[in-house]
C-alpha cells in the first residue's frame, strides 16, 4: 500500500487533533475514509462525537472511522457491526484473496443497501489485506 502526500496530511490532521495516528486513509468524494487501531478508536471518536466533529470541521469533509485489527476476518465483523454476520472465510481462489462473507438474507439486504460502505470497506481491505474481492453469502 502507498500513501500520497494528501493521505499523509489527512493522517496527519487527525493525529494533531485526535492524537491518534491512523493505519490509512483515503478520500472518496465528500467523505475521508480512515482505518484506526482499535486502541485508538474511542479516542478518535471522543466523547459524543465531539473529536471526529472538529476534525469535520477542520477538514470539511464527512469522517468514517473504521477499526483496524490484524486478522482481516475481525476487521470485517467489525466493519458490518450492524448486520448479524455468521462467519468470514479468507479463501485463495485463481491467485487472489477473496473474504466470503456468510450471512442471512435480511442481513446480506442491509449490507448490499448501502453500496458505498460496502465499497469503502472492499478498498480498505485490498489496501491493508491485500483482499482483492468480498463477497456476500
């Protein structure tokens, strides 16, 4: 993973007013995307928000958090913490890494309804985990 000059200084800005270093970062459209560690996520986030609210309103763009873990199958159980998930298998097929994402209908509905989480968390993991595909079951 490469991080730009942008990256850095979003990375940077958090730090000076969070004190939290992130992991990665990246914009998409009006929303900066950044991958903490868990230590630092309620540091990040501060009390009833009011952190990640000055850091909107330094930066004027709209902040997710998302919690970094070294194994991929517990970023990805925390990254859909509200659909119920019943397991992650990280699976090698054709020289790529697929997670396979097993759930229940209604859950696999909520996550599919909101496409651009999904695809903030699918960049997240082929950023940090070199998991090049997410499917979900």
């Amino acid at each position: 993973m490469k991080i730009g000059f942008d990256e850095i200084r979003l990375i940077n800005a958090l730090d000076s007013i969070a004190r939290v270093s992130a992991k990665d970062c990246f914009v998409e459209e009006n929303t900066i995307v950044y991958l903490v560690p868990n230590e630092g996520m309620r540091k990040a986030i501060g009390k009833n928000g009011s952190t990640i609210e000055k850091v909107k309103k330094q930066l004027g763009k709209n902040i997710e958090l998302y919690e970094y873990s070294s194994k991929p199958e517990e970023f990805f159980s925390k990254a859909f913490y509200k659909a119920s998930v019943e397991g992650i298998e990280i699976k090698k097929m054709k020289q790529r890494n697929v997670a396979i994402v097993k759930t229940d209908n209604t859950n696999k509905r909520a996550i599919l309804q909101n496409l651009g989480r999904l695809n903030k968390i699918k960049e997240l993991a082929k950023r940090n985990y070199n998991i090049e595909e997410v499917r979900i079951r």
